[in-house]
C-alpha cells in the first residue's frame, strides 16, 4: 500500500516518527512522508530510509483562513497526485486539514495520532471561546470518517466528546503515546558533581517555563550549587511563546543555563539528575518525559493529563500541582536529599520506559489496528475495517 503521513514539522518526521516510518516501510509499505519545512538533513535521512518526501507549505501557528485554504488546496492536490491507500496525521492542522483534504479526494483510511489537543483546549485558552469553538467544528469535520483515533490518555477521549468533536461511536484506541527509542535513549549512571535539574521544553509559558525559573529562585536559597538547564527554542509567534530577550535575563540572573534547540539531547541527559517538566499545555504524552525515563531519569511534571500517565510518585517521578513555583521548588529539593533514594528511583524510570514504552511494542501495536503490519494485499482484497470501540492502553 501507499502511506502517507502529514507533519507539522519536518524534524517531527525523523525525530518523533521515525521509528514508525521505517517499520511501515519494514512491513513493505510505499511510505511518503510531508511537512511545510523543507530541510535537507531531514529529506537525506529519509532517503536512507527509503521513505518518499512532499513538500506542502504551511503557516504553523497562523490563524489566516486563507492560508489554510491554500495549505488545504495542496494536500487535496499531493493527494490527487500520489493517490495513497492511507492517511495518517498528527498534530493540530496536519489533522484538521489533512483529514478535510481526505474526505475530498475520497481516501477512505485516515488515521489520526492525537498527541495532544494543545493550546485552544489549556486553561491559556480559557477565553476564547470563539476559537475554541471554530477549532472543535474543524476537528469535528477531519475526524467524522476517520478509520481510527489514537489518544495518547484518556481523558483526550473525554474531552473530545464532552466538546463535540466525537461521538461514542467513533473507533478512538489508547495508545501509549509514541514510544521511545530504549536503545537509542540508553540508561546512563547518575553523574557526580552539583545537582542538575533539566528541562526540555518549546519556549511557552504553558509548559511551565516561568514556575521552572521561580522555582530554581527559591532552591538557590537553600541549595547555592543547584544547576537549571532549560533546553529548547523560543516561540516568540505562538500566543503563550517567550522570547530570546526574557530568556538573556534569566541568563544574565544566573537562574539558568539556556542551551538553544538541540537535535540531540542525549547528553544533556546524561548530565541530569532530574528531569523537569512542569507543563499545563493540554498535552497528550510528552516525548520528553519518556526520553528522560528511558535514560535513568527519575521525573517531576505535574498533575494533569498527558503528564501524569508515566509517572508513579514516589518510585519513578513525583507529581506537582500546576502552576505552583514553591510546590515545584519543595520537591527538587526533596530529589535531591538522598542520593540512594534519587538512584532507586532512576532505576525504577528506566525499567518504567522498558516495560510500557518501548517503541517497538508501540508501533506493532498502531500497525496491527490500522492493520498495516503485513504487505499489500492482492488487487482487489477487502481491507478489514475495525468495529467502534474503545481499546484500553496496552
């Protein structure tokens, strides 16, 4: 069959799905994967990959209807062109114009990765009702024929329907999340030296960067030899984003390192003691939280879907209610009290990442109900097509 795969991002398609495009390739699929970016170590890697790439510009953050109209014109004329057997799409427009573009151009399988339901469906949003309600009517509109709706937690599936973008009819699984590479994102020892504590995070003040800051305030004056790594890229066009001029003055206060965006966080990793992400975005399962698990990093995130899914408190992580810069602060200090207890608990993180997130299992899982985990049939042959359900996480 042809797969085709709508992204938000170019660097997504290798860094979070990577692992997904190759085994739809493993499993003899033509696979071609799409973003609005064009970046060239990202299309040499897919090309070693064997995996196809199509350029279709986007406005990422815009909220230009004429914009997604024309976004919307060039997914219905890629997939004219390409004529793929399935659609699968993830992240906000991808899914919304990728899943309208479908029912136009009549692909019957579209499959939806719902990583998260973002910034309209936060509490930063709360006011906006209007957009709110526009977002819900276009979801509404992509998924009404979607063959399956993967959630990354439960409470998305709620939400969902609570909001009208789904029925109790629709086929909606619980997977859990993308997965991550345990190879790849190998555990490593505990290091020696000062007490780091890492955060991995786009530049919003809804992932929590400003309780981060406020809380490394409030450790310093109990523990002057802590470390605060902040590793990410500001998003001064997104509603909630910071930009580089607030960052250079937490810098210049020497309340934390800023290390600009990395593809590689591996050893950022490495010289954490603990990971750190104190988000209130409406996330579905943060990657970062799995990488920091699957590393030997024991979590602090807080209390609120799509974060609290991995973390069993006091074993693996520790869960902190949202927008509390003193409770995130009592609680790095609490990490870094008992070396023993922090690598125990390092130790439970990993075995966590290993035994519910590798994703090897994850991807079997997603090509088994999309039903791809095995070649094109023959010209002619039924597809299968699952009944309504609801599929508890594996």
């Amino acid at each position: 069959m042809k797969v085709l795969v709508l992204s938000s991002l170019a660097w997504s398609l290798v860094n979070f799905r990577g692992r997904l495009l190759t085994d739809l390739r493993d499993a003899g699929h033509d696979v071609i994967a799409c973003a609005p970016d064009d970046d060239p170590a990202v299309r040499a890697r897919l090309a070693q990959m064997g995996v196809g790439f199509a350029l279709t510009p986007m406005d990422r953050a815009g909220t230009n209807p004429l914009a997604d109209l024309m976004t919307l014109a060039r997914y219905v004329a890629l997939m004219l062109r390409e004529r793929p057997d399935v659609v699968i799409a993830y992240t906000q427009k991808p899914i919304v114009l990728g899943g309208i573009a479908a029912r136009i151009a009549r692909i019957s399988r579209f499959h939806v990765l719902m990583s998260g339901l973002g910034y309209v469906f936060s509490d930063a949003a709360a006011g906006r009702r209007l957009l709110r309600w526009a977002t819900c009517r276009a979801y509404r509109i992509a998924v009404a024929r979607a063959a399956t709706i993967f959630v990354f937690n439960g409470d998305d599936r709620r939400e969902m329907i609570a909001h009208g973008i789904i029925g109790t009819s629709h086929y909606v699984v619980q997977v859990p999340g993308s997965g991550v590479d345990i190879e790849h994102f190998a555990a490593r020892p505990l290091p020696e030296g000062r007490p780091t504590f890492l955060m991995i995070a786009r530049l919003m003040r809804d992932k929590g960067i400003g309780e981060f800051v406020e809380a490394a305030r409030l450790v310093r004056d109990h523990r002057t030899d802590a470390r605060f790594q902040l590793v990410g890229r500001p998003e001064p066009a997104n509603p909630t984003g910071i930009g580089d001029a607030e960052i250079a003055r937490w810098v210049d206060a020497g309340l934390i390192e800023h290390i600009p965006e990395t593809r590689d966080v591996r050893p950022y990793l490495a010289a954490a003691h603990v990971f750190v992400l104190p988000s209130y975005y409406r996330e579905g399962l943060p990657r970062t939280l799995l990488e920091a698990l699957a590393s030997g990093r024991p979590v602090i995130t807080t209390d609120l879907p799509g974060c609290r899914e991995p973390v069993i408190p006091g074993v693996n992580g520790w869960l902190v209610p949202p927008r509390d810069a003193p409770a995130l602060a009592a609680t790095m200090l609490r990490t870094i009290a008992d070396r023993g207890v922090l690598a125990a608990m390092a130790r439970a993180a990993r075995e966590r990442a290993v035994t519910h997130y590798d994703v090897a299992k994850v991807n079997a899982q997603l090509l088994a109900i999309m039903h791809l985990d095995r070649p094109s049939p023959r010209p002619g042959a039924e597809i299968p097509v699952a009944a309504p359900a609801l599929a508890a996480e594996g």
